[in-house]
C-alpha cells in the first residue's frame, strides 16, 4: 500500500462543513468528500453516485471501517437531505481510486454512459405515459375512446398508446432529451394524437355535435360521408395506376354532413382541418 506521503489527490478536496448542514458527526475533517446527492438530484447525478459507490465497494483494501470509508446522510432546510461519500486521508488505496473517477469526471461528466442512457429511457418512457394519460383526461371530449387499440374501454389507457406517443415523439425529433425535464409538451402530445387519428377526429367530432344538436333541439337525419378523390380512386383501382399504400396521409373523407329533419337546418364537418360548422349550432330548432 502506498503511504499518503506519496499520494496527493488532484481533484479532490477535504471535507468542510457548510453552515446550513445538520449532522452529529464531528470526525469528518481529515476526510476527503467524494461526491454528494441529494432528494432532488436528478438522473445523472444519481446515475454517477452508484457508479462511484460500486466502483468503491468492489476494491479490496487491506483495511476496512467506517473511520476510513463512509457514506454520511446530512439534513439540510433547502433540499432535505443529502448524502455524501467520505474517504478518510490516509486511506490511499480508495483515494487513488477515487481521485482517478473525479478526475474522469471534471473532463466528461457521465461516469457511465449506458447506465444514465437506461435511466434517460425509462425515465421518459414513464414521463410518456403520465403526460398522454393526463392529456387525455383533461381533454376527455376530446378524445376518440371508442378506439379500442388504444382504449381498453373509455378512461382507460392501453400500454399501446403510450408506446406509439413515444415513438412518434422520437420520429420527430422530439423524444429522449429533447425536454430539458424529460417530460414531453402537451402541445407535442396533442400533435401526436391528432397524426394517430384519436384526437377530434370524426368521431369525436360527430358526438359534440349530436350533443350541440340535441340541445338545440334539433332533430338529426343519418351523416353523409363525403369520400376524398383520393378514396374513390381507391375504390376503383383497376381505373387508376394507384396503389393503396402510395398515400396514406390523405383522408378517406373530406366531409360529414347532416340536416335538421324538423327546419332542415344544417351542419357539416371538416374532416381534413377537424372543425364543424352550422346554422343548428347556434340557432335553435323552429
């Protein structure tokens, strides 16, 4: 073993107590401070703190205790707690070791690039599943339930859904850290959920207005759909050089249309900008 005679640390520091810092241990003045987290650290800080704790607890030294290393819990008013690995100065062994990671670490900040990665995926994976679940409550009228591949009945998510946000997010630029929180926009999520098909689309959009009809007390013959040229073509392929999966992005329908069978009033929907326009809307029935 080396003596500390022979060894001085480059990137590490002896440990001083901060004056807002709670702890009954007094011993800790010949001791360097490794690293610290704390309640409200965040993914790399704790993907780092086990790194170096592994790193740490796999070396065998010719000496062991506390006294030479430790990992020491403090309370603190600001951020509740924080937790800090401590190596006593004369334990060169662990000193060398841990000065080699800090000085690794003040040169590129990610201890251990496929750990923190990991943590990242499932963080945001998580992150996905909260914003879309809270998304789509808060805008439940929104929202076509009835989909039942990504609905197991109305309130109630598929994994499914969450699993195509996440990849539509990625496809667009707009997945892992991307968000400095990891947590996806709401703005993002409508987006998404549009492209899908689920968000105010024509079901969604006939129900409002049967729910604006009803209570204008109109009375509603059957919805006309109105199909696109491009799903006529579709329907007649043997006449066009068209192959169904050529374009997929036009709509099948471009309009849905109904009247009133008591004034004749009427209403139709916009399939393509998902908006619905009226004279039933605003005018009750005569």
């Amino acid at each position: 073993m080396q003596k500390l005679s022979d060894f001085v640390p480059k990137n590490l520091g002896l440990w001083e107590k901060p004056s807002d810092f709670s702890t009954s241990e007094t011993d800790l003045g010949d001791h360097y401070v490794i690293y610290s987290q704390n309640r409200d650290s965040n993914l790399l800080t704790k993907s780092n703190w086990d790194y170096i704790v592994k790193s740490l607890d796999s070396h065998e030294c010719d000496y062991q205790g506390d006294e030479f290393y430790r990992i020491s819990h403090f309370s603190n008013w600001a951020v509740g707690w924080s937790e800090n690995i401590f190596i006593h100065k004369d334990h060169t062994d662990l000193l060398i070791i841990a000065d080699e990671i800090m000085g690794r670490y003040a040169d590129y900040p990610v201890l251990d690039d496929e750990d923190y990665s990991q943590r990242e995926f499932e963080q945001f994976e998580s992150n996905v599943k909260e914003t879309v679940e809270s998304f789509c409550k808060n805008g439940e009228r929104n929202v076509d339930w009835s989909n039942r591949e990504y609905f197991e009945d109305y309130w109630t998510l598929k994994d499914s859904l969450a699993a195509e946000v996440s990849k539509r997010l990625e496809l667009i630029g707009r997945g892992i850290g991307y968000y400095e929180s990891n947590y996806p926009r709401d703005s993002d999520i409508e987006d998404v959920l549009w492209d899908i098909g689920i968000w105010n689309n024509t079901n969604v959009l006939i129900t409002q207005v049967e729910g604006i009809a009803e209570s204008m007390q109109h009375y509603l013959s059957n919805w006309d759909y109105e199909r696109s040229a491009y799903s006529k073509r579709l329907q007649n392929l043997e006449l066009f050089s068209l192959k169904p999966e050529v374009n997929q992005i036009e709509e099948e329908f471009i309009s849905v249309n109904n009247y009133c069978l008591s004034c004749n009033g009427s209403v139709s929907i916009d399939t393509i900008e998902r908006k619905f326009s009226g004279n039933i809307l605003s005018e009750r029935c005569i």
